[in-house]
C-alpha cells in the first residue's frame, strides 16, 4: 500500500496578526472515495467537508479532543458527516454516496446543488461536560463559504477558507486540498487587503494540488508579500477508529427484546441467524451470531 502523503502545513505571520493551514487532502479524498464508492459530485462534497474538517481538529486545544462536522442539507445528498482528531485524523460519509447532477455552465460540479439548503453544525468534544454545539444555516452548500461563515458568527474569528476537489474521469481524485487564514485578535489592519488580494489567486485550488504543488508552495501564495514563519507541516489520514466491540455497544443500545426479534424473524424465515452491522464511516462488516449477542447482554 502506498505510504499516505496528505499533510497540513502550519505557520504565522511574522508580526502575529494571522495564523495560516494549507492541507494536500487528495489522498484522504482517495481513501474516502474507495470506501463510500461516491459518484463525482458527492465525492467533492464529502472530499470538501473532510478537509476542512482535518484543519479544524488541528485547531483543538488537547489531545482527545474531537470535532464533528455536519452538513446538513434537503439536497440529494443528504447529510454528510465528518469528525476528526486533535491530530486532524479524519473520517466521514456522505448519506446518498450516488448524489450527482450534470456539471455547472462554469464546468465546476455541482456541489450545492446537491446540498441545497439547510444547516452547518459543529460540535466539538473538548473534555467539558456538554460539548460547544454551533449551528449556522448554510450559505451556499459550496463548503468553503459556509465555514468561513461559522467562523465569523459562531467563533468571531474572520476566515479566508479555500477548499477544492478535482475528479479523474475514472472518478478518483485527481487533487485536493484547502487553505485556511485566520486573523488573530489586534491584527495590523494593512495586512487585510493584501489577504484579500491574495485569496483571488487561490482559485482552481484542486488544479495547483493536482500539478504538484506542495503546502508551501501554495502557503506563499496565500500570504504573497506578508513575512511569515512556517511552524510545522504533519502527517494526516484518513482513519476510522471502529471496533468489534463498540459495534457491540451500538447492537446493546437497540435493546434485547428488539435484537432477539431479529433472529427470530430469520429463523422463521429459514436464514441464517446472525445480525450485520455496518461502519458509517469505513464501510467495514461486524457480524453477530444469536450467542454472541446473548453475551453482550448478560
């Protein structure tokens, strides 16, 4: 198996007035693509959605933490949820994995169109009793867009995000990537139209990922003619953390009653009498026999 090559490059600029992320998520993107089968459309959204959220569990204060993302829209794809780590470690899925309308008169794919409208939900897990919940309704379902404006509302935190996926003709990922700039609080005011500039020049973003170019060659795009100091570029992936045994946990929370039912119907039914469970995120089969249920619940 190839070694997995996606990575968030992270840095500040050298008077401190904004932080910088610039994630190559095109093998995530492929991991993501090869589990969930998606059609090109639906790639793009769940491509998109798992790379910012990577960059956002990179923004955790502690290891442990967690995010979840959660695009929530009346389109045909309906919900897509993602969740990363501390680490940025991420994994997701899309709920119509075969979401897909013919490409926009500009050639791009139609992401909002199949998000359509609806809600952008955050959660983060950071180790306090109720975990922060932030909703905001989407903007335009492009992703991009829509996180910058739950920065801006929900976190106060003004966001230049740029996202992209491009698709092969054989419906892997060709590249994919994003790029977040944050300013902190008592920015140099100056620095704002120069990031302003800058962020027109990010456009066909999946296209420079495509041909190559590496973080920081994308990072000295964003940040043109501000001085500014690289911190550190990490390894992330795209990894599901499901067990046989949580799998067990979810079949508990069904109730007996209702499992027992179950393997009563195929027995009737002259099947085999098992329970099939299916990982949301990883597409990974953990099967149960009667006995082995009946375990659980004693």
């Amino acid at each position: 198996m190839a070694k997995n090559q996606s990575k968030i490059l992270r840095a500040m600029t050298r008077d401190g007035s904004a932080r910088a992320y610039v994630i190559n998520s095109t093998d995530i993107v492929n991991t993501a693509i090869k589990y969930h089968k998606t059609a090109p459309t639906a790639s793009a959204l769940l491509g998109r959605t798992l790379t910012a959220t990577s960059v956002m569990g990179c923004m955790l204060p502690e290891n442990g933490d967690v995010i979840t993302i959660a695009v929530r829209g009346n389109g045909i794809a309906g919900t897509t949820l993602c969740c990363a780590d501390y680490y940025g470690n991420v994994r997701g899925y899309v709920a119509n994995p075969m979401a897909d309308l013919p490409v926009r008169a500009d050639g791009k794919l139609d992401v909002s169109g199949i998000v359509g409208g609806g809600i952008l939900s955050v959660m983060k897990d950071v180790g306090d009793e109720v975990p922060y919940n932030g909703n905001i309704e989407l903007v335009s379902g492009e992703i991009a867009e829509d996180i910058a404006q739950y920065f801006a509302t929900s976190e106060q935190t003004p966001t230049l995000c740029a996202l992209g996926v491009l698709i092969n003709p054989d419906f892997s990922c060709a590249g994919a990537g994003g790029v977040f700039v944050q300013l902190l609080p008592f920015p140099d005011e100056a620095i704002i139209p120069k990031l302003e500039e800058n962020a027109k020049k990010l456009s066909g973003l999946s296209h420079k990922f495509a041909q190559g170019l590496s973080n920081e060659d994308i990072l000295k795009i964003a940040l043109d003619g501000i001085e500014y100091d690289l911190f550190d570029e990490i390894d992330v992936d795209y990894k599901c953390d499901c067990s046989r045994e949580r799998t067990g946990r979810a079949l508990m929370s069904l109730g007996k009653a209702e499992v027992m039912e179950i393997f009563d119907e195929a027995r009737e039914k002259g099947e085999k009498e098992i329970v099939e469970l299916e990982c949301h995120f990883c597409d990974k089969k953990y099967t149960f026999t009667r006995d082995e249920a009946l375990k659980l619940f004693n």
